[in-house]
C-alpha cells in the first residue's frame, strides 16, 4: 500500500499499489446511483425461527446480530408465518445479491443508518422488514461487498448522522439518505478493497468462534469437575469459613469522569461492563492481590489479580482465608449459579451460610489451575480479535475518504 497522507484531490490515506494512475475517486449522490425501497413491516408476532418459505430482516438484527456482509448459509433469519399472505408482494422487493439493508432508526447517534450488503441467498428469499430501508444499485459501479465498507467509511457515517432526526430515537427517511455524497472508486480497485476487508471479517468471525468454544469447555469442564467433588467424601464448611470479605469504602472512585487510558487505573463493577474506565486518582488503590469482588445486589462476580478501584458501595471484596485456594473458590461459586431478581444485599445472610465440599489444598490448586489454563488461552484469543477489531477499524479509516 501507499501512504497518501500529504495527498491531493480525492483519493485515500492509503491506497493498494498500482492504483495511482486510476485517478481520483468519483463523487455521486446515494439517490444518483441507488434506488431505496420500504418494503415490508411484519412484526416479531408473525415471525418464526422453524419453517417457511420466505425469511425477514427486521432492524434489530442488523444492530445486534449481523456481521458487515449478509451470507444466509453463515446468518440465522426468522420465516415469516405461512399464514401470512405475501402473494402481493412484487418480486422486485425481494432482496437480490448487492442490495443493502439499511436500519432506519435507532437509539443511538453511531448505529442509525447500519447496513449488511447481501452477497449470498443460496435461492432462498429474504425480505427487509420493520424499520428497513431496502437500497439496490442502479448501475454496475459496484463490486459486490464493497458498499458495505463503503457505507462505515467517516464521510458517509457523518453525514449519515447530520441527515437522521429525532431526539430519543433517531431516524432517517429516503428523502434524507439520498442526499448523501459517496466518493469510490472503479472496479478494480473496490475489489482489492473488499477483498482485503471481507478476509479480516472472516479471520474476526473465526476468533470469536475460538473464544466461545473455549468459554463453553470451560463451563462444561468446571460443571463436571464441581459435580465431582459435591460427590467426594470432603470436609463440609460453610462459606463464611474460607472466605474474608472487605467493605470497598476506601477504594471507591470520587470522580466518574473516567478515561481511556488504560495505562492508568482501572475501575471495576462486578457484573458484564467490569470495566468502567480509567481514573489518574492515586489514593484508594486496592493493591492487596488477587481478590474476588463480589455485587451484593446482583450477585455478579469477577476474579481480579491486578490494582483497582471501584464505583460502587454495594461490592463486597472476598479474599481466601489459610489452606483455601481462592481461584478454586470462585470457579466454585460460579459452579454454584448464583443469582437473585430481589434487590438486596444477599452475601452475608445468603452467601456465607452456604455449605460446600472443601477438598484438600493440593487438590483445590489442581483444579484452579486446570481452569486457568483456559482462562489464559481465551485471554490470548481475546487479544488477537481486539487487534484484529483495530486493523479493520484502522482500514476503514484510511482505505476510504
């Protein structure tokens, strides 16, 4: 690739070799070279994921389920119920191989105007459906899969932001979006384009493929090896025996203005986020070791070995009492599923009575290990996607105008 960084006229930051003589890219508006269709509202009433003859997309699945490039043999879709009557639908709304889906509302600046460019119906008929848009290319200027990158590049995303209206949930009509300037390129070069870009999409696919695989071996692994031990003639102690709990008072954040400098101190929350942000507060840091903080509302949990604060007053911090391995404890407690829709504290009258097997400490430090290896080896796998997530954002950035 060349660095076009000090570039003149239309053409990217950066660009396959070659292409220099193919000049600058050509400039047209949306509604110059696609025609949008409003095709079909179904809802989710009469939508069904076991049979049936035609498939729908409703805006939903495309902020939450789909990848860049729709393929149906790799997506799950819902039928639309045979008793529904589609016969007055026109052919021409059904989707084709280059149409885009576009979302045409969402709750969220970044997401109104989403899109999958359809490269692949294997024969099967698919419908946009509610709070779609349905684009199909007028002319042969696009390679297919191209549009879809295209379609994130900074140019059409901002602009695709200035068009959208409303405050809590924005929207964007025909009418607006076809106002939108698209710069591109010729054939050739959209190719090499998507080509690159459709690889990385496959290689981020596969890894998250490799990262919920080991995350169920390893759900699957402790569930066996826990129902073993429940089995084992062991020591029976409660809770409260081989755990001390802290009170997170001294390691609570007082500014929530957080940054994204991970190089700086983390703020943890026990439940999915885990972390918040970063803060440049130098007092109040646990630096104790490893620890277990523990949601007393929600019961959430996370196994923590690094420097913290927190945000929230309703975590307790649990460490391991002599002769208990606490990596063992948590992977126990997590066998144990714990979890509450009752909002209140539950560790101390819930939690610390509970009765449990306590192996030996030799055997406590085997399994914790077994399952740590794991940890580690989807750790690895989670950073390779993360890198590769930044390179195709790196791309989007620099391979469009």
């Amino acid at each position: 690739m060349t660095n076009n960084k000090l570039k003149v006229g239309n053409v990217p930051n950066l660009r396959f070799l070659g292409f220099e003589e193919e000049g600058e890219w050509e400039m047209r508006k949306l509604g110059e070279v696609m025609d949008f269709k409003v095709t079909n509202s179904f809802s989710r009433e009469n939508l069904n994921y076991e049979a049936g003859t035609v498939k729908n997309i409703h805006y939903g699945d495309i902020h939450t389920k789909f990848q860049t490039l729709f393929d149906i043999s790799n997506e799950v879709v819902p039928f639309i119920n045979e008793d529904i009557n589609i016969r007055r639908i026109s052919e021409d709304n059904y989707c084709k191989e280059g149409d885009l889906i576009f979302a045409d509302a969402s709750e969220d600046t970044y997401d109104i105007g989403k899109n999958i460019e359809i490269i692949n119906l294997n024969n099967e008929k698919l419908l946009s459906g509610l709070h779609t848009l349905l684009a199909r290319p007028k002319e042969n200027i696009f390679y297919l899969g191209f549009n879809a990158y295209l379609f994130k590049s900074n140019l059409v995303r901002t602009q695709i932001q200035r068009e959208s209206q409303g405050t809590k949930v924005l929207s964007i009509n025909v009418g607006r979006i076809s106002k939108i300037n698209l710069l591109f390129p010729a054939i050739n070069e959209q190719q090499k384009i998507a080509s690159l870009l459709s690889l990385i999409d496959e290689r981020i696919q596969t890894q998250s493929k490799i990262i919920e695989e080991l995350k169920l071996l390893k759900n699957t692994l402790r569930h066996q090896l826990f129902k073993q031990i429940v089995r084992e003639e062991n020591e029976l102690v409660q809770v409260k025996e081989v755990l001390n709990y802290e009170q997170p008072t001294k390691y609570l954040v007082s500014n929530t203005d957080y940054f994204s400098d991970n190089s700086l101190i983390p703020v943890l929350t026990a439940n999915k986020a885990f972390i918040l942000g970063y803060t440049d507060e130098a007092f109040g840091i646990y630096v104790k070791g490893e620890c277990i903080i523990f949601d007393d509302f929600t019961m959430d949990m996370k196994f923590v070995d690094f420097s913290f604060k927190v945000k929230s007053s309703a975590i307790k911090i649990l460490t391991a009492k002599s002769n208990v391995n606490l990596k063992f404890m948590f992977e126990y407690l997590s066998f144990l599923g714990l979890s509450s829709d009752e909002h209140k504290r539950h560790y101390i009258s819930e939690i610390e009575p509970i009765e449990i097997s306590l192996p030996n400490y030799h055997k406590q430090g085997k399994i914790a290990n077994i399952l740590s290896e794991i940890d580690k080896k989807t750790k690895v796998e989670f950073e390779i996607c993360t890198l590769l997530i930044k390179q195709k954002e790196y791309l989007l950035a620099n391979l469009f105008i």
